[in-house]
C-alpha cells in the first residue's frame, strides 16, 4: 500500500503532466487518462521509438525466414528449391528493399540512441540526429531499389 501511495505521489508530481492536480483532489478516471493520454503528441521521440521497435522485429523476421531457408536444405534440394522459387515472387522481390531500409534505419538509429546514452549534448540535438537517419535510410532505400531494379523487374 505505501508503495501504492508513493507511486501516485509521483505521478501528481510527475513533469510529464500537463497540469498537476491538487494534493489530496481525487480525479475521475476520465480524467486521469486524458491526462495521460494527452502527454503523447506523436513527435519525432516516439516516431523513432516506434519505428526502431517495427524495423527490430522485421529484421528478427527476416533472420527466422533466412535460417528456416537455408536449414530446408536437410529435408532434400527439392524442398530447398521449392521455397526458393517462392522467394521470386514480387511480394518477395519488394520485401528486399524494405529489408534494406529496415536496416539502415535500426542501425543509425541505434547508433543515435548511443549519442544521446553516453554523451551529455546528444539529447539537445536527438530531433536533428533522427531527421538525419530518415534521411540517410530514405538514401540508402532509394539507392537499393535503384541497385535492385533489375531483379524486382526480372526475377533471378
């Protein structure tokens, strides 16, 4: 229970909130979550976190789907060869760019999130580091879809 109450003190006295209540007031729930919902305004922090955790979990995809292709060759080059040639189609062929992309971004942004952990003025520009990943990954996506093209048009 004291860990209970010391949990909602901090909440009432928390920056994050857009106007603190009175100590001792009692909010609706209505209230609380506006509150608490109202703190998240979509800018460039949560765009980055939410695309870091998206391009993560993609690249975990593509790892199981590349150590499943390659283990399906102990089931015999048949097999192996019919996953292959599901691989050609154009679902897949796309999917090679994102990949691309996923990648780039998860790196620089990674190495982004390093800036700002260990050094004292990478938070102050966090805003101007991630537009910069945007624009490294749309750089490099752009130029892997222009590598890509023959094989996105033509298959292998």
């Amino acid at each position: 229970m004291i860990v209970l109450r010391s949990l909602t003190r901090w909440r009432e006295l928390s920056p994050t909130r857009q106007r603190a209540a009175p100590l001792g007031s009692r909010r609706t729930r209505q209230e609380t979550l506006q509150e608490d919902f109202g703190m998240y305004r979509g800018r460039e922090g949560q765009w980055a976190f939410l695309l870091h955790r998206l391009s993560g979990l993609a690249i975990l995809a593509y790892l199981l789907l590349h150590v499943f292709s390659i283990g399906s060759h102990i089931f015999g080059e048949r097999f192996y060869m019919a996953i292959h040639e599901t691989y050609d189609l154009p679902f897949f062929r796309v999917g090679l760019i994102f990949i691309v992309a996923g990648v780039v971004y998860h790196s620089f942004n990674g190495l982004r999130i390093i800036v700002m952990d260990f050094t004292g003025a990478g938070v102050a520009y966090q805003r101007q580091m991630w537009y910069a990943v945007m624009v490294i990954t749309v750089l490099a996506t752009l130029y892997s879809a222009f590598r890509l093209y023959p094989r996105l048009v033509g298959g292998y």
